[in-house]
C-alpha cells in the first residue's frame, strides 16, 4: 500500500527500504525492488554501520527512507536508536505511518504482521515528528514510540496477545 502512496505523492523521489541481511531480509528486499524501491541491506547487528552511512546519504541526497523502528525482532513499537540517528544525521523529520485495513489476516509473528484480504478497505494515517527540535534522540524515540500505538490499532494485552 504505502508504495503506491508514495508514487502518487512523492513522484519523482527514490524510496530506500532497509531489509535485513538473513534470508528473509534478502526475500523481502527481491519483493521491494520489484515494487520500485531502492534496497539497503544491513541490521543493528550486521553491517549496522554501513547500513545507517547508507541511509543518511540516501536522505541527503534528497531520496524518501523507509524502515521498522522496531527492527526485525521487535518488541512491537520499541523504537530503537538507529532510526533516531538516521533521521538527525540526514537532518530528516520522521513521518510515523499507521495502516488499518477493515479485514486482515495476522501472520504468528511477533508484530502480527497483517496480510489484507481481498477487497478490503484500507486507511493510511501519517504523522509528521520534527528530529530538529528536539536536543536529546530519547525524547524522538520516546515522542515516536507513543506516535505509533496511538496511529495503529495493534496492542498487546495482559496474556501477551495481539489484536485489535
């Protein structure tokens, strides 16, 4: 969904994804770049330097970045401080997104990862965080952690279970 979105509005504009360096990063990366998105591969524990260099360049050179605060292992909207350190070394604000689909099935992994069944109605919420003001990467995580339980409708109960 959001690549469609951002072809329609932000046209003209590379989109660079981070994927991981497992196998299913490399999966998920051969997807992407089949949908018009510019792949950097790398995590917090391999090639995480390399990968953050990447990133800041690629927003400084004007392209859109895209990437899980949450990394691959989560816990679900724990932002870690990589995508704080990208975002304030490529002098970037970070737009948190949130999708609602009206039906979905959930995939058992950690964030629930949800799959849209056919014909289903989908609502994109964005909302734009400023990484400049603010002097300490803490206060943007901590602003964009509570960003993104307020825009998506997963949430964790007291047994540990996910769902709307």
């Amino acid at each position: 969904m959001l690549t469609q979105l951002i072809g329609r509005y932000r046209a003209g504009r590379a989109l660079c994804a981070l994927t991981s360096t497992s196998k299913d990063g490399a999966l998920m990366g051969a997807l992407l770049g089949l949908l018009g998105l510019r792949v950097i591969r790398g995590s917090s524990s391999n090639n995480g330097r390399d990968a953050a260099q990447k990133l800041i360049a690629a927003l400084r050179a004007g392209h859109d970045v895209g990437l899980t605060p949450d990394g691959p292992k989560g816990p679900i909207y724990e932002v870690k401080p990589g995508t704080v350190i990208v975002a304030k070394n490529g002098r970037s604000a970070i737009v948190a997104v949130g999708v609602v689909y009206e039906t979905a099935w959930r995939l058992g992994t950690w964030d629930r990862f949800p799959l849209p069944r056919p014909f289903s109605r989908v609502r994109i919420y964005g909302r734009l965080l400023d990484t400049v003001e603010k002097d300490r990467a803490s206060a943007v995580a901590e602003e964009l952690e509570q960003t993104l339980r307020e825009i998506n409708p997963v949430e964790t109960g007291r047994d540990g279970e996910v769902g709307f």
